[in-house]
C-alpha cells in the first residue's frame, strides 16, 4: 500500500500526516509507504514548518528530514491512496485527472479515515500559530483510525 498525504504548502499539514501514518505503519509491522506532497509551489524544497516541527517533537515524532515538493500527475498513476486535508486540496487534485480509476483514489483524509467524524478538513494553520496542536490531534487519531479500516477492508 503507497499512501500520499496531500495539504496546499506540504509544509504544515501534510508532513505532519506523513510523520504520523509512518509511525502508525511502522507499529503494525506494514510494509507500507507514505509521503506527503503539496498542490502549491511555494515551498518547494523547503523542511516543514519550524512548527510543525516543533509540535512534533513534543510528542516523540521527528519529521525535520522531510522536505517539500509539489503533487505530479504521475503520482495519481503511483499511490493506491491520495489523502486531502480539506475540500481546496481534494478538489485540485480532482484536477489532475479525468481517469476514473485515478480519482477513486483521492479521498478526503478525516471523513475517510472516519466516516462519523465530526470535523471533515484538517483547518490551515500557516496564519495561526496556536493551530498547531489541533492539527496533530486530529492527524494522530486520524492515522489510527485510517489503519484499523484499511485492515478492516483490505481490498
Ligand atoms: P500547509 O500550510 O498547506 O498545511 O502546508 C500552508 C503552508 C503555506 C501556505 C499556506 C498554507 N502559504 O500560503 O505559503
């Protein structure tokens, strides 16, 4: 299973939901990958947020390594699961493709991992620097919870 976390910058957010799955994955003894991709330009290259590296640390999680790149087109071909943090995310990268089988793989990370969940986007913390915490609470019991149903309905 090739799993993609996708945010606007992959800066904040989806290094975060990349460091998050790897360490879900690696507790379950899978032999899954994961990385993280951004529908933007802007950082390209650049490490994660010195935030989101910092939240991170504070609960034992080390993603200062990561650095940025933008989705490709190619990517839609290469992962069996395309994870959107929020509905602008999902819906650029919809825009990639025309391919059914391709955009069956886009999903939007909280409902898919929950479909109960009360809270559907990851919200943007880039402007907000008390977001932070939030963000990885909500990614960390999203991971688990995206584990157990994959495991749950293998397909
Ligand atoms: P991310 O957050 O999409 O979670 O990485 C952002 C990072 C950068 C910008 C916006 C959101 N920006 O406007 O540069």
């Amino acid at each position: 299973m090739k799993i993609l976390t996708v945010c606007l910058g992959n800066i904040c957010r989806s290094p975060l939901a990349e460091g998050l799955l790897q360490r879900a994955i690696e507790r379950r003894g899978l032999d899954w990958t994961v990385d993280s991709a951004g529908t933007g330009a802007y950082h390209v290259g650049d490490p994660p947020d010195p935030r989101s590296i910092a939240v991170a640390k504070a609960h034992d999680l080390d993603i200062h390594q990561q650095r940025a790149r933008r989705i490709r087109t190619t990517d839609l071909a290469t992962y069996d699961l395309i994870l959107a943090m929020d509905r602008s995310n999902y819906r650029n990268i919809l825009s990639l493709t025309d391919n059914p089988e391709e955009r069956a793989k886009v999903q939007l990370f909280l409902p898919y991992a929950n479909p109960n969940a009360s809270i559907t986007e990851v919200p943007d913390p880039y402007w907000d620097d008390e977001g932070f915490e939030q963000v990885y609470q909500l990614l960390e019991h999203a991971a688990d919870q995206l584990l157990d149903r994959l495991l749950q309905n293998p397909s």
